[in-house]
C-alpha cells in the first residue's frame, strides 16, 4: 500500500540539478504555494533501500552526509521546482513514498487526479529508480538537503534574481 507522507526541507536529500532547470517552474509552483494550492506529491525512496544499490565510495560519501545531516532519510526522484518552492514559501512537502513496485503502480493511477506528476519515475521499478539514483550521484558526488540547496539558491542571490524574494527572505 502506497504511504504518502509530510516531510520538512531537512528530510529530503535533493537531487543535483543546481541551480535549477526552469525559472518559469518554479516561478508558477511559487505562487501555487502563496496561494495556498496543493502541489503534486514528490516521489522518494527510503535511503535504506537507495544504499543497496550504490558503490562503496558512493555508501562513503552518503555516510559522511548522515553524519551531519541525521534527519535526512529519503532520496528525492523528481521535484526539485516544487520542494524549492514550498520550502520557500515555508511550506512542508507532502510525498509519495516508493517502497515496492507495487506503490509505483498504485503512483500512476494518481496521475489522473494530477496528485501525482507523470514522470519517467513511473515507467521504472523500484530497482530501476534505485540505479538511476546511483548514476545520478556518480556523475555529481555530493549530497545536499532540500533545504540546504534553497538556502544555496538564496544565498547565490538566484531566488532574488529570479524575482521571488528579496536577499535574506528565508
């Protein structure tokens, strides 16, 4: 049965897509937010599952992020644009949680009601998600929370660039 969960910014290790693919995104998921709408769930995996699948060095790198980071416990697979903006706008972020190939299946029946965004992450297993996180982490070997890459984007003055705040907002 697929679990759909509340996190915080600190629970979720981001993907390394810095500083972002698409202004016009985030810019729309932003003032989704102010406005109160909810987004579509994020999909992620327990990092205990996601672990089994990376390299030795890789497991390193993560173990040294766990170190500093203890709350941070599930991979993200899409969504940078939206945990951007509802970390901004101080929000939590609601989840779907990947656990079984069956959740994924049970995630496509949602893309209908739109809780649920169609993405390739869908069209894998569990497994198949688990070796492209891996692939993803091998070609960009650092780790960082959702919220630590929204402070970055704040901090590298991209949020003030991109109109959404003033500098020092969040």
């Amino acid at each position: 049965m697929m679990k759909t969960i509340t996190l915080t910014p600190h629970q979720i290790i981001t993907l390394n897509d810095y500083p972002i693919y698409s202004v016009e995104v985030l810019r729309l998921y932003y003032s989704r937010c102010l406005s109160g709408q909810e987004l579509p769930l994020v999909p992620v995996i327990g990092k205990a599952i996601v672990r089994q699948y990376f390299t030795p060095k890789l497991s390193e790198r993560l173990e040294s992020f766990e170190r500093a980071n203890p709350l941070a416990i599930y991979f993200m697979l899409d969504g940078s644009h939206r945990t951007t903006a509802l970390t901004l706008t101080g929000r939590k972020i609601n989840v779907i949680e990947y656990a079984t190939d069956a959740d994924i299946a049970e995630a496509r029946g949602f893309v209908v009601t739109g809780q649920v965004l169609d993405s390739a992450t869908l069209t894998h297993s569990l497994a198949e998600n688990c070796v492209i996180l891996r692939q993803h982490f091998q070609e960009r070997p650092y780790f960082m929370t959702v919220q630590h890459k929204t402070e970055k984007l704040v901090r590298d003055n991209y949020i003030a660039h991109y109109g959404l705040l003033k500098e020092g907002d969040v």
